[in-house]
C-alpha cells in the first residue's frame, strides 16, 4: 500500500561523522510497489550459488546517493540513488555491490567499535514511529511497529574496510559480467566520485564516505568492462504481470508522492502526468477525480496488482471502506509473483479497510488476516494490538487478551503479560491454539526474568 508512500519515522536518528555529532530523522518508505519493484531487480542479480539469496530491499527517505547494509537480509537503498540513477544497470551494480558484503559475511568479520562507528553512524535512539496518509507525522495515525520494520531499530549500519569494499566491487563485477549487465553506469558513478571526491556538499558524498574511492577501483572495473566482449543486456523495464515498469515510472512515483500537490503536475510523457495527476487529486481531496484518471491507467496496463492497490486506497480516503476491501483484494488476487512483504503490506491495507466497516462479518475477516501477518512478522506489536481490537468488537474476548498480552511482552510488560494470560484463560470460549499461545507466553516470561 502506498499510504503517501507507506512512511515510517523513525525519528531522532543521531548521525556520528569523524567531525560531528547531527541529530537527522530517517524515513523508511513501505511501499509494495516500489519494494517489489527493486525485489525484481535484485532477482536479475542473484542465482542459487549466492549464499541466503533472499533480499528485501528497503527504501530510505533521503536525497543523498546512497545504499546499506547492516547485516541482515535487507539492503537500504535511498530515494536519492534512484532518482539520480540513470540506468536500471547502475542500480544493479550498487545492490550487487551491497550482496556481495552480505554475501562475503563482511558484517560478521567486522567487530563493530560504538567509539569509532562513522559514516553511516549508529541508531542511538528510536523515541518514535507513525504511519502517515498525509506524510507527515501525525500523532494520531502511531501505529508501533509495522510490518517488518523492526531491523534498523536494533542493528547498526556499517561501514566496511577499504580492502572489504574492493572485495565487494569484485563480487558485483563478477556478477554483472556474468549476467551481461552493461558497466556503463556503476562506471559513471565512480567517476562522479572521482571527480567529487573533495566536495563536502557533493550529493555523491554520502556515498563516497562509507565507500571509499580509490583510482583501482576503477581501473578494476574498466578491466572487466575490456573483458566484456559480447553484447550486454541493458535492463529498460521491470516486468510485473507482463506489465512493463520502467525506472522513469518510479522515480516519477518517489516525486509525486513527496511533493505538493501543485507541484506535481511537470510531466511530458503521458501515462506518468496520468500518474502524476491521481497522486495530485489524492492528495487534494479529490477522490473521484483521482479515481477518473486512473481508469485512464487502467486502460494501458492490464490486470496491474498496485492499480487496484492504488484504487483501495483512493476509496479508503473517501470512507467507501467496502469498495476499498473490493480493490484490495483484487491487488492480492492478480499478483502473479509470491513476495510476501508486498503482499504483507496490502493486507495490511485490507485489515485496516475490514476494521473501519465495524461490521461484524470483516471483523472476523480481519482477524484471519492479522493471524496471517502475524505468521511472517510475530514481533510487531501494533498489529498484536489490531488484533486484540478486532477480536474485542466481536466479543472473543479469549483472543483479545492472548493478543494484548503478546503486545505486552513484545514491549517487556512481564506483569501485564501474566494479568492477560490469566484474564485469557477464564473465558470459556478460548480456542485451544490460544490457550497454548497463552502457555508459551508464560514459560517465556520465566525465560525472560
């Protein structure tokens, strides 16, 4: 869902750099689209000999080129190095590049120093996380912790040696020169960096910091660009259901949804000033003007997953609750690839749409679903708390209480925990998975004291 770009503050990131001590916000952007998007353009990249060769790239917020890892399975990719991309292939590179950390185990051998951590810094306090439709944070919208969101409150990014990054830039060429993706563009980036290198308010910056420049960093990929002798596959368009999206496409998407209304509409290409005008009437208020220029999108692409997605939200704005549970559905119904944190968000959307009819029949409805989301993101305690809701207002109290007591551990609240069980455990009706839900809760409160 894209809910002004699905943003998540994760406010008061403190930035530690060899000079000083700035305190930034950083947003992570949850976006199905966007997200399977670059899934699929890791997927170029990767083959089965690519030890854990599962991904997800997360978005960030940010003008600055830039990219990430911290360890995990999750690859950080600014809006910055999309927008300033000019090939699908230089995005390819710079994931490839961030794989190979991953897949070179460079997080583990680096023992990570909280003294002397630069760069890219350390996440020092998370006082606060909000969804927001109007992009900005909102009190009233907090929403905990969302789907798989978690990692960047509990890991530090990292930043590698000069002799791990040109280990990591040995991977990605061997890569590309496998897969026969053109070096022309991680080239141009280098030489950006090159010629850069002594600005500070460069907007390569970022990116020259945690990746140091060398001369034989170049000089290693024009080798391997001499030794490309065969016709390279320059990637023009991501294929979702045979839909093909281009990278102009979602840097088009990235702007809509991160200005104002008025400021929008500068497109010379016809289906992204449609695009443009939906994100523009969406964000004014005006529903059925932004549903009336989708179904001019709709015409051009066929059975498009985040069109419906797109609608569902249109119509959620509006109040139509049961039109957006009709589009929703839809999303999930036509996605034709399983990737389950795309997935993951637009039932959340669902959930949301099924809870605001307050009708008995999507209440229960929304309880499935949660069960569902739940399975793949266990530690978030706000969808816990969806839960506990929903269950509430069709009187299975049973549920309710297991739910508020996972809320509860999740949060460290051991007494609260207990309190909920115990409550949980006099309903009569509780279903036996969660009275053994109930069970575990308790021997992993034990654990925890």
């Amino acid at each position: 869902m894209v809910v002004n770009i699905k943003i998540l503050f994760i406010v008061i990131f403190i930035f530690v750099s060899k000079q000083a001590y700035t305190a930034q916000s950083i947003s992570i952007i949850r976006d199905a689209e966007i997200e399977f998007f670059l899934h699929k353009v890791i997927q170029t990249i990767i083959d089965n000999k690519v030890k854990n060769n599962i991904y997800y790239p997360r978005l960030i917020l940010n003008d600055q080129y830039n990219a990430f890892v911290t360890g995990s399975n999750k690859v950080y990719i600014n809006t910055g190095l999309i927008k300033k991309s000019k090939s699908i292939s230089e995005i390819q590179g710079v994931f490839a590049h961030e794989i190979g950390h991953l897949a070179l185990n460079h997080h583990s051998s680096r023992s990570i120093n909280n003294k002397s951590l630069s760069n890219y810094g350390k996440f020092a306090s998370i006082v606060g996380i909000a969804l927001s439709a109007s992009g900005k944070l909102n009190a009233n919208s907090a929403i905990g912790l969302i789907v798989g969101s978690q990692d960047l409150a509990t890991k530090s990014s990292l930043q590698f040696s000069r002799i791990q990054e040109q280990q990591a830039d040995k991977f990605a060429f061997d890569i590309m020169l496998k897969k026969k993706i053109p070096f022309d563009g991680l080239e141009r980036l280098l030489l950006n960096l090159s010629d850069n290198e002594a600005l500070n308010e460069n907007s390569f910056t970022d990116y020259y910091r945690s990746h140091p420049f060398s001369k034989q960093r170049l000089d290693q990929l024009k080798k391997y660009k001499s030794r490309m002798k065969y016709t390279t596959n320059e990637t023009q368009n991501i294929l979702i259901n045979n839909n093909k999206i281009s990278l102009e496409y979602i840097k088009n998407k990235i702007s809509s949804y991160n200005s104002e209304p008025d400021k929008i509409l500068k497109n010379n290409n016809k289906i992204l000033l449609n695009y443009s005008r939906v994100i523009s009437s969406y964000k004014a208020g005006k529903y059925d003007l932004a549903r009336k220029y989708l179904n001019t999108l709709e015409n051009n692409y066929k059975n498009y997953p985040y069109f419906f997605e797109l609608s569902g939200d249109i119509y959620f704005k509006k109040g139509s609750f049961e039109k957006a549970i009709t589009e929703y559905k839809k999303a999930i119904e036509t996605i034709n690839e399983q990737f389950t944190p795309s997935i993951d968000l637009i039932k959340f959307s669902l959930v949301k749409s099924y809870i605001q009819t307050n009708k008995k029949k999507y209440l229960n409805n929304s309880i499935i679903v949660l069960e569902q989301l739940l399975q793949n993101n266990p530690k978030s305690s706000y969808l816990w708390r969806l839960l506990a809701k929903s269950s509430n207002k069709v009187n299975r109290i049973g549920i309710s209480y297991i739910a508020l007591a996972e809320e509860a551990l999740i949060k460290k609240n051991f007494i609260k925990a207990k309190k909920y069980v115990d409550l949980a455990n006099s309903d009569p009706t509780i279903p036996n998975s969660y009275k053994l839900r109930g069970a575990d809760i308790l021997a992993r409160i034990k654990i925890k004291k």
